[in-house]
C-alpha cells in the first residue's frame, strides 16, 4: 500500500470503535480525516462518491447515442446495461453531430439528448455526461466540428476565438445538461446526471492550456451545473488534479475530481489470437509507483477511473478483432483487471464500451472503420455477449453489498500457495471485507489449490475448512466476508455472491462458483438450525461454540438448500455454478427470475407482477416474489404459475422463443453512372471556383498552389470533385498530385474524360498515413494545344483526431497541390483553373434530420439517389454480382419488403461477398445506403468489415426498404461488386417497441 501510504488515519480509533475486538488490530494506513466535500446531492471524500449521503461504488459503462440513429432502440441498450449490472451510464457527446455551420445547432431526431438523459433516468441509471469540447472517441475531427477546422486559433486553448467557438457549443449542451442533473436547475427539471466531465484526455499543461481549463471550469458552473467537475486524464499521470491536491510533482488545475483511463491487458495478435502479456495494474492502495498519477495524484478525493478498457477499436486492413476483443477484455479478465482496480479503492469505474455501435456515415477517424463493436459487453448487433453475463454477476455483487463502496486494505491475510494472491479490503464503518484473490502475478495460468488464513470480523479463520480452494487458469474470485445480508450474517464463502433479497421477511441468497470446485459457506447463527436439502446435494456442520453453520458442496447445476430458524429469518440458499447463475435476474421489485435470455423489468402493481424481457429459445421461467403478487405477466401475456417444493413458482409450460425470421433475396437491381463528372463536357457552371481564400491547415503546399483544401470551401465530409482546366503542351506528360484522404483515402483522375488512375492510402495503427502524393500520365490527347479539363475525386475518410492538442485535425483533406510535369518529373507553370464540389449545400443541409454525417460530395448523394423516393425506373436493369465494371463509380438501387414477426426484436445487416475472409482480391469500394442513411463504407480489398448490421428504425422491419450502393472501382477486370445479401445476426422474442426514424424520402436539383 504505498499509493497513500503518506496518508495520516487520524480517525482511526473512532472507526475502530464500531467493529469486533477480534478486527482491532494493526491495519495499513487509511485515510479517514480527508473532508467531505457536498455538491448539492452528491458529495465525495478519499474513499468514495456519495449519493445522498450513502456511499457508492460507480460501476459504469460507455454508450453513444450518436453511435445508434434510432432513438428508440436507446432504451434498449440502456435497459441491457442496467440489466447488464451497472447502475451507471456515460455518455459522450459530439460537438459536430449537433453543429454543421457555426451558430447553428439541432438537438432533435437522432439528435435528441433529452431524451437519452431522460430515458436513462427513467431505467435507474445515473449518468456520467461528457460533453467535450474534445471527445476524441475515434471520431473524426475527435468531435469538434468541420466548420472548425477553418479556424485558425489554436485549438484547445484559450484563443479568444476558439473560446468563443467553444462557448457556442456549451451554452447549448451545459443547459441540457443542467436540466438533468440530480441536483435539478432550480426551475422545476431534474435528472440523474451525477458526473460531468470538462474536457478529455487534455496532456499538454501551457499557461494558455491552463486558461482554457479554467475557463471551461468556469462555464459549465455559470451554466448552472452544480454536480462534481472532472478531467479524463490520458492515463495515469497526474496532469489537472484537483488544486485540493498536497502531492508534489503533478500538475493542477481546475475540477473537482481527478479521472483517468487506461487501457492495460493483451492485445489481439494479426491471427486473432488472444494474448495475455501483462498483469493487472496496482493503481491505488497497492501500487509501487510512487506519487505522480492514479488514485495517489488526488488524496483528497476518490479514486476514478473515467475510462478502462472495455474492450478495443479495430482500424482499416486487419483481420477483423472485434471477436477477438471481446475475449481478451471478456470474462475473466474483467474478474481480474476490474477486481483489481476495486481492490485499490477505485470505487468509480467506466467501462469504455459497454455498446460501440456503429461509426455510420462519415462519422468514422481515419483509423477505424465503420464498426465500432469495439468487443463490448453489447455487441454492434445489440447482443448480449457473455462477458455482460459475467458483468451481471459481479454488478449484483456490488448491489447486494453496499459495504463494498469506500472500502480499505485491510491485514494481509496468508495463502498457503505462492502462485495466489489475495487482495484484503475492509469497510471502516461496519468491517465487512471484500478478498479479492487472483495468481500472482494475476495473469498467470496455472491451476492452483490454496487456502487462506485472514483474521476476519467472526474470528480467525483457514478456510476452506474442508478441500482447499482452486484457481485455475487466468481467473480471479471475488469473495466477501463478515458481511449482513437481509436479515443473514455470511461470516465467510469460497462461492461468489451474484444476489441477495428479502422476501415477505425472508431471506434469498444465490452463491455460484466454477463448475465442478467445491464450495464453502458459513453462516453465523445463536443456536443449530434446521437444514433441509430441497435439491441437488450439500452437507452441514453446525459449530454451537461458533455460532457457525458450514455448508459444504461442489458446484454443478445448481443445489437449493432452506435454512430454518436459529434466530434469524429462514434463508433459500440456491448455489450454483455460473451456467446456471447466468440465468437468474434480480428484478427492481423483491423479485429473483430464473430463465429469460434477458429481463428488461418488472412491475408490481396491485396482486399482479409484470415481467418485460427477451427471450432467445423456449425457455421455462421460475421465480421468487412476494405472496401477494398472485399473478403474473410476460409481455404482457398471463402466465399460468405452480408452486414448487423449493418455494419458488414456476411457468406451467416453458415461454416462446422467436419465430424464425425469413429474409428475401436482394434482386432487382438497377444501375447508372455515377461520376458524370469525369466527361469533358459536363456543365459545372455552378460549381465553386477556387480562389485566392486562406486556409487553416497545418499541412504545408508548394509556393505559388492555390487554396484546394476541401474544408475552406465548406466541405468537410466525404468525397469532393474538382474540374481543372489548362492549356495543352508538348511537354505535359504527367499530373503530380497531393492530397489528404484519411486512412485508406483514395484519389481518382481524368484527363478529357479518359480514365488516368488511381491512388490509395493505406490504413492502419498507430497513425494511418492520411495524406499521400502520386503521378499520373498524362493521356497524349493532353498535348495538344487547346483546353483540357482534369477531373480528380478525392474520398475523405476523416479528419485527424487532436489528441496531442497539435491541431493535427486540421490536416488538409481533399486536393493539397497539383501540377503538370515533363519528363523527369520537372514540373512547369501550367496555371490550372479549378473549380470544387462537395456535398449538396456544404454547411447548409438540405437534410438535417440526417444530419452532416450522412452526405459526402458524390453525384447520386448531391441529387438524392441514394434516397428511397428517387425514381431510378430510367436506370439499367442489372444483377450482382456485377459482370461488368468501368473506372469511378457506379450506382446500384434495389428495393425489397420486409415482414418480420411482431413482437420481436431483430438486427438484419447486409453482407458483402465472402464473409469468411476479411478482404477479397477484388478491388473497390462502396457506400451503403438504406432508406437514405449512410450506414458505412465497404472497402473490399482493404477489410476487415464485410457486415453491416442495419438498426430497425432506420430498417423497416414491416414495409418497403431501399438499398443504394455507390460503388468506387479503377475499372480492372474483377473489380466489380460481389453479391450482396440480407442477413440475420440475431433475433429474440421481446425487444422494445421502434419507430421508423422520421427523414425525407426525396430531395431536388443539386450542382
């Protein structure tokens, strides 16, 4: 313990006062003299959050409501997280989502974030906001809008004019934000925003920075939000802890809490492989690492991890790691890492994701591609995965034993097995203890027997008493100990503990362990109870000097043991190992729910439950509720109960399981040219002319180029055109250019309507290469005296983030410089003439319900074909996959029904080609379109992705939908699009009720 080990327990007598003779002995060092400090409802001191006065572990977990376009299925992702175990959400919030031109802004639609604060109000979750300015998030620009790569001041500064900028965007979100605060707005609104984060992963520490900080401090109070104040610290450094802080050697600045994220654990190898390389960090009460950073930067105020890997983000040309991720940062290593961290006292813990969703449109960085799954606990496909089962698991351990919240280290215990550690907290107030034991170090792999010995608030004991405890494999256990439960006393178990309740006065316990280990559980008592084994197998020894009752059984399937008198309420111990307890819901209400793939809620009103939930196959339902809840509700159907020899009640016949879903083929497509640009004679009168504009860019062009930059014209997002004119020569014989394109951007020209070529970037990690030159020859046509007209397209895919505050997202995009060559490569003054398009309107949507991400600068998008209501009876009538290719791109519309079965919950994707296989040797790529909405960017030869999960909504899951397909080629034989099919990824009975999301089918003329 050296990460406080400074600290001074000035106040350790007095809490020592409260708890057994047997528990006062030498402690390590806590810190129990730092003062609370009270922010309306919230307040905090060293060890952990308050609410209300009481204290809380935050157990939290990422989502994006930016990352899903239809609102409705929010409540779904919600509900699954609060299902999931956490009690909390955080939610990041894109600038540039809301904000296509400055001084305009759109909080409706997709866009609605009343809503989502509301709808996780009403699910019981607090929220954590993060509201930027910079969010990095992997999105392009990192969340800042495009209009503000134009300006020249200094981002994330205190510049006045990025300040200004900045103050724009959070007058909007802060009042939002306000209204939901748990602390309300003084005028009537609450919440349950607990949490509100300033500014992300900020490292540089100017003066200026430091302005900036203060500033943003400043505002978020001036707008009336009153909830603790934070700064998500770019791993454990110490930079912007609170000015409250006495460690030396760090950097402070304004906020009232230090965060940080961190990301440790194996990483996927190119094979998909799964490592393990390192051990699960110390960073708080056990750590070695000296004062800078981590819980030791901030003594004052609790630990906060703002970010820990829930997984990671896949980027352009892997193998496809999504699967991979949710492994590697999946059960298991959310038993160790996470039970890690709560061991050092990081009461407040976000997972980043807990849903990823989707990067649709061009919401995407350069260094990911349209899936943002990231592995999390939620699949892209909405899928409950395993490792949210487990989550599930440890966030009913944390409900069930509030102790937990504001726990210290307590007296190392022994453990009879070097290859074992135990990690040994305790509760100052009530002495409850929380042993966290894992190998040593944690990410070993062997299969262990050990015992522990641990002085612990009952007595000293070596247990397991009976066959010694087992770790095997890369694992940990989360045991408690000395803790009241109901109205129980656990003096101590080698089973996990998933819940507690108490019903109609007595008391249900569920205790799991790994399947086919023993288990050990004793139970404090004034005299023998009665023990009655109502099914499967354990054995009993009642200690009468003791008190104690030890129950002794091994975990397969599940036992149920009803413990009867002894002068406590009678207790239904179920014990199980975690195949079974998987299976069980704790319910808002005193309900336990054994079966259903996934409970939404219950509701008790009158004599009658009503249960809402998922279910994945038949499934039998058993419950424990209260006698006076008579009758029971699945979705709404009335369920016909039995009473069972254990006390529970049980479905008389098993709950449905979904239909299966039969999707059409995708036939009857119908194509057309789609860059009409590249033709000598195509009319771009209305086009913009490039002129002597300035520009913002860090990227440097030639002496005497003009201003190409896609930006200063107003497009930000996706493809742009640009037609030059130039007079011939003898000596033209090629074109060099260089351009900005984003991690597998892309470059195609024409001279005189001849196709000349193409450039590709390539993508990848760390930092894909997002700018790029190449040299085209010039077709011989070229030279001859008179006009000739280039046509080039440039695919933009994202800005930069800024995540060194280094104005990196201001690295030029679209045409930097451009220049005719002679031979050797000597370039000449050939003035070019250009003239810019991007997408229809630039800063002015002409389909704000769709938003800025949705549109890029190419023909179809600027005159509406990839809208369902486009009339494409003139195109010609083809099949896919496609025979036939030509150099640019090439639409494909096709128009299919859908009549799924009500009253499930599907997600459907369209797939491209051979899924087993992460790229193809075809070379093209395409934009997919459904009933309007730009759900990604298929790039077949580069990968990985080649399903594209549609969320209903956007899909109509009961009527008429529209597919378009802009497809990117060089023209190469075999370089047309595969076929393209519907799939299903997964289907329940249940869901949420969804709406189509509300945008318009058809649009006018554009340039």
């Amino acid at each position: 313990m050296t990460d406080r080990s400074h600290l001074i327990a000035l106040a350790l007598a007095t809490a020592l006062m409260s708890v057994p003779a047997s528990a006062q002995v030498a402690r390590p060092t806590e810190n129990l003299a730092a003062p609370v400090k009270t922010f309306g409802r919230v307040s905090y001191d060293a060890r952990s959050l308050m609410i209300d006065g009481k204290r809380q572990v935050i157990w939290s977990s990422e989502f994006h409501p930016f990352r899903l376009p239809s609102p409705d299925l929010w409540r779904d992702i919600l509900q699954k997280m609060k299902a999931s175990g956490f009690n909390t959400v955080a939610l990041y919030f894109d600038w540039g989502y809301h904000s296509p031109k400055q001084g305009v802004y759109d909080f409706t639609g997709i866009r609605d974030v009343e809503r989502v604060l509301t709808m996780a109000q009403e699910e019981g979750l607090y929220v954590i906001t993060r509201a930027g300015p910079y969010v990095n998030a992997e999105l392009s620009r990192g969340g800042f809008p495009g209009w503000l790569v134009n300006q020249k001041a200094r981002a994330r500064t205190d510049d006045p004019a990025y300040l200004a900028a900045v103050d724009e965007w959070l007058t909007q979100i802060n009042a939002i934000i306000a209204r939901h605060q748990i602390n309300g707005d003084g005028k009537g609104h609450s919440g349950s925003v607990i949490l509100h984060q300033i500014e992300n992963e900020l490292a540089l520490t100017t003066p200026t920075q430091r302005r900036y900080m203060d500033h943003l401090y400043a505002k978020a109070r001036a707008d009336g939000i009153t909830v603790p104040l934070f700064h998500n610290d770019q791993g454990r450094n110490g930079y912007w802890v609170p000015e409250s802080s006495t460690v030396a050697g760090v950097v402070k600045g304004p906020g009232d809490l230090y965060a940080f994220d961190g990301y440790p654990g194996g990483t996927c190898t190119v094979a998909g492989v799964p490592t393990r390389n390192v051990a699960a960090p110390d960073w708080g009460y056990y750590g070695t690492g000296g004062a800078k950073g981590g819980a030791s930067a901030s003594p004052d105020t609790p630990a906060f991890l703002a970010e820990f890997g829930g997984g990671w983000f896949d980027y352009w040309g892997s193998n496809g790691g999504y699967e991979c991720n949710a492994v590697q940062r999946g059960k298991r290593f959310q038993r160790v890492f996470y039970g890690t961290n709560l061991a050092n006292g990081i009461d407040i813990q976000s997972f980043y994701m807990g849903f990823g969703g989707t990067s649709w449109g061009w919401l995407p960085a350069p260094v990911v591609f349209t899936s943002y799954d990231y592995g999390a606990a939620i699949s892209e496909a909405r899928a409950v995965r395993g490792k949210a089962e487990e989550m599930k698991q440890l966030g009913g351990l944390i409900a069930a034993v509030p102790d937990l919240a504001g726990m210290v280290p307590a007296v190392p215990v022994q453990v009879s097995s070097p290859a074992v550690q135990v990690y040994h907290n305790r509760s100052p107030e009530s002495d409850a203890r929380f042993l966290m034991v894992t190998h040593k170090p944690s990410n070993g792999q062997t299969d262990d027997r050990f015992t522990i010995t641990a002085d612990l608030p009952d007595g000293r004991y070596t247990f397991p008493q009976g066959e010694p405890a087992r770790l095997n494999g890369f694992d940990a256990k989360w045991l408690v100990a000395g803790v009241n439960l109901g109205g129980q006393r656990l003096v101590y178990s080698t089973s996990e503990l998933q819940t507690a309740l108490t019903i109609d006065g007595d008391d249900v316990m569920l205790l799991y362990g790994r399947a086919g280990e023993t288990g050990e559980t004793v139970l404090r008592y004034a005299s023998a109870p009665t023990i009655t084994v109502l099914e499967g197998a354990a054995t009993s020894v009642f200690d009468a000097a003791k008190g104690d009752l030890r129950l002794d059984y091994d975990h397969r399937g599940r036992s149920i043991v009803r413990i009867a008198g002894g002068g406590r309420p009678a207790l239904t111990l179920i014990l199980a190992d975690e195949a079974e307890a998987v299976r069980y819901w704790r319910g808002s209400d005193a309900v336990l729910v054994r079966g259903p793939a996934l409970l939404r809620a219950t509701k008790a009103t009158g004599g009658t439950l009503a249960l809402i939930g998922d279910t994945a196959e038949a499934t039998p339902l058993e419950l424990w509720a209260p006698k006076a809840l008579r009758s029971v509700r699945w979705n709404g159907a009335t369920v016909a109960l039995t009473t069972t020899k254990t006390g529970s009640r049980v479905a008389a016949r098993p709950l449905a399981g979904p239909t299966p879903v039969t999707l059409p083929a995708l036939t009857g497509w119908r194509s057309a040219n789609g860059s009409p640009e590249a033709e000598p004679g195509f009319d771009d009168s209305a086009w913009q002319a490039i002129d002597g504009r300035g520009a913002a860019t860090i990227t440097a062009k030639p002496d005497g180029q003009p201003n190409l930059t896609m930006d200063s014209y107003g497009f930000h997002d996706g493809d742009v055109w640009y037609r030059g004119r130039f007079t011939g020569t003898l000596d033209a014989k090629q074109i060099a250019l260089f351009y900005g394109g984003g991690g597998s951007g892309m470059v195609q020209v024409w001279v005189d309507g001849v196709f000349a070529g193409q450039n590709e970037l390539p993508g990848g990690l760390p930092r894909p290469i997002t700018t790029g030159g190449a040299r085209f020859d010039l077709p011989a046509s070229a030279q001859a005296p008179g006009e000739h007209v280039l046509s080039v397209m440039v695919r933009n895919n994202g800005h930069n983030w800024d995540l060194d505050s280094d104005d990196y997202h201001k690295e030029a995009r679209g045409l930097i410089s451009a220049s005719i060559e002679a031979p050797g490569g000597r370039s000449f003054a050939i003035p070019i003439a250009w003239k810019i398009q991007g997408k229809q309107g630039g800063e002015v949507l002409p389909d704000p319900a769709r938003g800025p991400a949705n549109n890029g600068g190419q023909y179809g998008e600027r005159f509406g074909w990839h809208l369902p209501g486009f009339d494409d009876t003139g195109w010609t009538a083809t099949t896919l996959p496609a025979t036939t290719v030509t150099p640019g791109t090439t639409w494909y519309r096709t128009q299919f029904d859908l009549a799924l079965p009500k009253g499930q919950d599907s997600t459907i994707a369209l797939a491209f080609g051979d899924t087993a296989t992460p790229r193809s040797v075809a070379r093209y790529r395409a934009l997919l379109f459904v009933n309007g909405w730009n759900m990604g960017q298929f790039i077949a030869h580069v990968g990985p992705q080649r399903v594209f999960p549609i969320p209903e909504g956007i899909l109509n899951h009961h009527g008429s939908n529209t597919v378009a397909l802009a497809v990117t080629s060089d023209g190469q034989p075999g370089d047309a699009v595969e076929q393209v099919r519907l799939v299903s990824l997964r289907t329940v009975r249940g869901g949420v009720p969804v709406r189509m999301v509300a945008a318009p089918a058809r649009a006018g003329n554009a340039p």
